[in-house]
C-alpha cells in the first residue's frame, strides 16, 4: 500500500473559509433553521468532510462560535479603543452598531452572537457558557477604556467604568434588535448625541 493510501486523501478545502461560510449559514438561518445540506453547500464540501473536519452539526456550530470570538475585530469596540477623543469614541462605537445592525448588504444583520447564537442559549449544549465568556470579555474592554480617561483625568476618579461600559453593550443589543425589526439607521441615529451625553455623564 501506497503512503498516499495509507495516509488518506488530503483536505481539499481550506477550514477558516469553510468555517466563515458555515457561520453565515447559522447566522442567516440560525441553529434550528440550517440543515446540513445547506451547511455542505455553502461550505463546498462532502458530508463525510463536513464530519471529519468539523463533527456533527453542533461541533460546527460551537467552532463558528469560537472562531468568531476569536478572530473576529467587532467594529464598534474597535472604534471605541483607537479613537483618542472619549466623546468621539463613544460617538463612534454607537454610530459603527447601528451601521451593521442596518446594513443588508451581506444578509445577516449584526453581531453574530447578539443576533443569532443568544437565541441558541439553552436549547445547545456549550453555547451558554460561550455566550457568558463573550458578555464578560466584553464588558472588561469597554471598561477598561473608561479607565484609562480615569488615569489621564478626562474622567473623574469616580465615574462608574463598569456600569457605564455594561450600558454601552445593552444600548448595542438595543440596536441589534431596532435593526433586525426594520429599523432604519436614519431613525436610530436620531438620538445618538443624547445617548452619549448619558454614557458621559458624571
């Protein structure tokens, strides 16, 4: 027997791109509505590949998950960590969510986990833990960067960067869910001046 036998066929696919073209599926579809059929098309590979490379659906669906926590650069706290200026930073991370929580361009709305994992939250096995690792993670690097205005003295030395920072994520899922109803970026947009007086305020 050959060594090219013995070994098995190499992969023909490459896995990040199988993997982003799965997690589209469960994101436009979400866990319940995305049959393997749909999952193997997209992705271009054979059942068997899909297992071999991947488990069964709900091994995919966790590595989705994992891939998108990890790799993925969410724009709005990207916006929020690089931009000197606190109220222009604020004023940025509000303007990016409302951006792709409008945009259709690509089908699904959002952030993967806000929009369509959360859902998913008990009904799979290892999402919930997933989901509360993404939330705490979160919350520390919105905080974080209140602090840092703390130590230069734009912040007072009691403003409340954890409670301010958990307010910025609930405003985000806020307008995840105005954006998956309809909502339009104009009318969302509307009020973001108020809103980042209320995350400043002290």
């Amino acid at each position: 027997m050959s060594d090219t036998k013995r070994m098995g066929r190499p992969r023909s696919f490459d896995t990040d791109e199988a993997l982003m073209a799965a997690m589209n599926v469960f994101w436009t579809k979400g866990y319940d509505g995305a049959s393997m059929k749909d999952l193997t098309r997209a992705m271009g590979i054979s059942g068997p590949s899909l297992y071999s490379a991947f488990g069964d659906k709900r091994e995919l669906y966790l590595k989705t998950i994992d891939r998108y926590a990890d790799v993925d650069a969410c724009e709005p706290i990207v916006a929020f960590e690089t931009e000197p200026d606190i109220t222009k930073a604020v004023r940025g991370f509000l303007t990016s969510v409302i951006t792709y929580s409008t945009d259709t361009e690509h089908g699904a709305r959002g952030c993967f986990l806000a929009s369509s994992v959360s859902t998913s939250v008990g009904e799979v096995e290892g999402v919930a833990e997933r989901m509360e690792d993404a939330i705490n993670a979160t919350d520390l690097r919105l905080a974080s960067r209140f602090d840092i205005e703390k130590e230069k003295g734009v912040l007072p030395h009691e403003f409340p960067s954890k409670i301010r920072g958990r307010l910025m994520y609930d405003m985000r899922q806020g307008f995840v869910f105005r954006g998956r109803a309809g909502w339009s970026s104009e009318i969302m947009m509307q009020d973001v001046e108020d809103r980042v007086r209320l995350i400043l305020m002290f």
